[in-house]
C-alpha cells in the first residue's frame, strides 16, 4: 500500500513572493506522481505529473516539482505567487501496478495575501 | 474537447433513501474512477470503471455501487443513505492506455444526506 504526507495544511505568502508545498510519499514498488488544484466549489485540475524521465517537471500556471527519490519527496513549488493561486493543493500517486486507483494527501491550503 | 460532466451538481436526500449520480467522461476515455471528498477523511477512491467492468474497488460499504455503459458514462449508485454519506463525489475520466496515468476531474455532485 501507498500513503502520501502533507505536512503543511495551511501556507500563507504574500503575492509575488516564492512558494514550496511540500509532499513526501511511501511506497514498495515504484510510483506515479501528481499535484492537482482545487478552486472553492470545482474539482480537481491536474497541474503537473512525474511518470519517468527528468526529475524536474514543469505544469500549468508556472508550477514545476522535483522528484527525489532517495527522500521520496515530490515537492511542488512557484518562483512567484498571484492572487488567484489562492486554492487547495493536493499530491497523490498511483502504483506501477495497473491499479489506476490515486492515492491522495491531506491537501494544502494556499493562501495568497495582497 | 468537453470535459468530464457529473448530474446534477448539487443534491439533497434524506437518510435511508437511495441516490444515482452520472458521470459523462471526456470523450475517448474508457476508464471512470469515482472519489469522494470529506472535510474529515479528505479524498478516498471508491471504485473504478473500465470496460463496463469494475476494475478495483476501495473500502467502502456494499451499499456503495457503480456501473459503465457502453459508451464508457458511468453512474454511481448510493442506497440506504446515511448522513456520514454527505460529501462531493468526483468522477475522473482517463484514457488508460500504456503509459497514461493521469485522471481528469470532473466538477463533481455536492450531497447532503438530512
């Protein structure tokens, strides 16, 4: 079985400042990663994924994250913070298995401050 | 191309009754998970769908079900509602073929169980 861990539920930045949400994962055989947003009232938009390749991969918006292997980390991170990132973040993963079932974290509220 | 659609959006039943919600994925895609989200337990997979064959199954009571059609809509079925049942349920479409592993949300169905 595979659990995600989102230390951060909340994480309050002033706009045009950096960003890092953190997420780290355990897992006994290899994994699939995902960063998906959530707006009040909608449902989940994927903004990035990790499947092979490059350890750093770049999203929508201007999001990009880092797979760490040896920490199990797939942290999610912004040079630059607008207003209207102001949402719930979640990581989640998904065997190598052929189960396609997403496993998510707890969530992490951004909250972007003028 | 559309994205995924759920009906209706909003519900409201009462415990003990029994409820249907759709799930129209994005065309082309075979496979329908089904999420659902509480402020308590967050996100948890429910079942998935793929060629009108349930393909995994999370830990969720019997009294929770689901269905594909042909043309890969989906429904989920919720009998004897309880009020602990009062959640947004998300539908998310994928193509499943080799090598794909990201879902696609749809808005989700709001209900609440009085």
């Amino acid at each position: 079985a595979q659990s995600v861990t989102q230390l951060d539920s909340q994480v309050p930045v002033f706009e045009e400042a950096p960003v890092e949400l953190r997420c780290n994962y355990s897992s006994s055989v290899s994994v699939y990663l995902f960063w998906y947003v959530q707006y009040p009232n909608q449902g989940l938009q994927l903004l990035l994924k990790y499947l092979s390749g490059s350890t750093l991969v770049k999203g929508i918006n201007g999001f990009e994250a880092e797979f760490n292997k040896s920490q199990t980390s797939f942290h999610l991170r912004k040079p630059s913070v607008h207003i209207s990132d102001t949402a719930e973040y979640f990581c989640a993963v998904t065997m190598d298995t052929g189960r396609r079932a997403l496993t998510f974290g707890s969530g992490t509220r951004l909250q972007v401050q003028p | 191309k559309a994205g995924v659609t759920q009906t209706p959006r909003y519900l409201i039943k009462t415990r003990g009754q029994q409820v249907t919600l759709s799930c129209s994925p994005i065309s082309g895609h075979r496979s329908v998970s089904w999420y659902q989200q509480t402020p308590g337990q967050g996100l948890q997979f429910l079942f998935e769908y793929f060629s009108e064959t349930q393909r995994n199954k999370g830990n969720f009571p019997g009294r929770f079900s689901g269905r594909q059609f042909s043309n890969s809509r989906s429904e989920m079925n919720v009998s004897t509602l309880e009020l602990g049942d009062s959640a947004l349920y998300l539908c998310a479409s994928s193509p499943r073929d080799r090598g794909t592993y990201e879902q696609y949300f749809g808005p989700g169905t709001r209900l609440t169980v009085t």
